[in-house]
C-alpha cells in the first residue's frame, strides 16, 4: 500500500509524540519506579489515533518503530536480558492497531469503535501474556532475578490490559473530535 504525504507526515508527527512520551514520561517514572501504565495509555492513543487516521500500513509502522525507541531510550534491563520480548511487543501492538482499523471509515465507526478497542486491548494484553510471560522469559529468562521475572509477569500481563483499555478510553473521547477536525480542514 502506497502512504500519501499527509499520512507520512501525520506518521512522523506520532513518531515523534511518542518519542516525547518515552523520553519526558516513561523514562522518569521507570527512574521513579512507579507504574508505566500511563506512559502506555498514551502510547495506546497514538498508536490508534494514528491508524484511524492515517490507516493499517501507518499503525503496523508505528507498531514497531516505538518499542524500538522505547528500548533504544529507556534501555530497559528486562529486554537486555531478554531481547526475544521485543518482538513480542511489537506483535501485541499490531493486533491492537488491526482491532482499530477494523472499524475505521465504517458507517458505524463510531458506534462500534468502543467494542473493537476493548476486545483489541483484551487481545492484545492476552497475545503480550502468552508471548513473554508464558514463552519468552520461561525460555530465555532463565539467569532472571526472581524480582525481576515477577515484575515483567505483572508488567506484560496486567499493565498492559491496563495501559490498552485507557488508551482505548483516550481515543474514544479524542477520536470523535479529531474526525470532525479533520473533515473541516480537508
């Protein structure tokens, strides 16, 4: 599929927002130790905003480009020990964004918008469990500290459902009023 310059640039600009969410939100709560589930419902936000806008291929993009900036910025010691997560990150993400699309330019988007970012935020935390809490760190997580197992257990289980269904929230609120934007400017 061909992307348009106003969705490379729209992409870029959702690049780059995700960027800031890493570096000025995820990173200092990691320091902090706090919970990174509003980092990740604002990533969540992004990654469906900008396939709603700007369509599947720019979601699938999105998908893998932020957990490799994410690692790249906050240099996660989980998926340094473990870098088989990475991927399984990125595959979580485009279940989710296809969960997105799904309803996207349907005459009932916005009616059916909800259903699809929560089944999608379900899929996703469950296809996130089963990758790495159930594969991955069993496999190659075995010179794990047992802290850090049942923290990513927690963290790429249950935050991640968290994080997915408030970001869905976000989106459902935001989405309805950057369609009515948009279609004033075009």
């Amino acid at each position: 599929m061909k992307l348009k310059t106003k969705q490379i640039t729209v992409t870029a600009v959702m690049i780059a927002l995700s960027i800031v969410v890493i570096q000025f939100i995820k990173a200092p709560l990691m320091i902090a130790g706090q919970s990174v589930a509003i980092s990740g419902a604002l990533i969540n936000l992004i990654l469906i905003i900008d396939t709603l806008y700007c369509g599947l291929v720019s979601g699938v993009i999105l998908s893998v480009i932020i957990p490799v900036f994410s690692f790249i910025l906050t240099q996660s010691p989980l998926i340094s020990a473990v870098p088989v997560i990475l991927p399984c990150i990125m595959i979580g993400n485009i279940v989710f964004v296809l969960f997105a699309w799904f309803v996207r330019n349907k005459k009932i988007e916005l009616n059916l918008l909800p259903l699809s970012l929560v089944v999608g935020s379900i899929a996703k935390a469950g296809i996130m469990t089963l990758l790495i809490v159930q594969w991955a760190i069993p496999q190659f997580g075995a010179s794990l500290a047992p802290k850090m197992v049942t923290m990513a257990k927690v963290t790429y289980s249950t935050t991640q459902l968290v994080a997915a269904l408030f970001g869905s929230f976000l989106a459902i609120i935001i989405w309805p009023i950057v369609r009515v934007a948009v279609k004033g400017i075009k």
